[in-house]
C-alpha cells in the first residue's frame, strides 16, 4: 500500500508553490506530488518527475516530515 500523502496540503497548493519556486527541481517534485493529490498513480507522478518509484517515494516520505520546502 503507497504512503499516504499528508492532509494539510492539496494539489492546488503545491502547484502554486511550483509555479513560484525559481527552482526547477523542487517544481518538478512538487509537480508530481500534486499530481498523487488528485488520484493519479505513483507511477504517473515518476512519469512527470522524470523519476523512479523508489524515488517519488522518498519525495512523498520527505513532504509529509518537512512540507513543500
């Protein structure tokens, strides 16, 4: 079972902090963390990464201790 992303953020937000941020990897992941938000699957949001699984996991374990930053 995938790692439940954490409830105080939605997809809208993390797409605006993505569009603010001057960082492209951090839109990138924040990108694809939106895109868990709205029911696509951890394999769609590697896809739009540009990464692996195992990665996106890390990302997901990542946002839920520490948020978007």
């Amino acid at each position: 079972m995938a790692i439940p992303l954490r409830g105080d953020f939605d997809a809208v937000r993390l797409r605006v902090a993505a569009r603010r941020t001057k960082d492209a990897a951090q839109a990138r992941r924040l990108l694809s963390l939106a895109a868990v938000y709205d029911g696509a699957t951890r394999t769609e949001a590697a896809r739009i990464g540009g990464v692996t699984l195992q990665i996106v996991r890390d990302w997901v374990l990542k946002f839920n201790s520490a948020g978007p930053d």
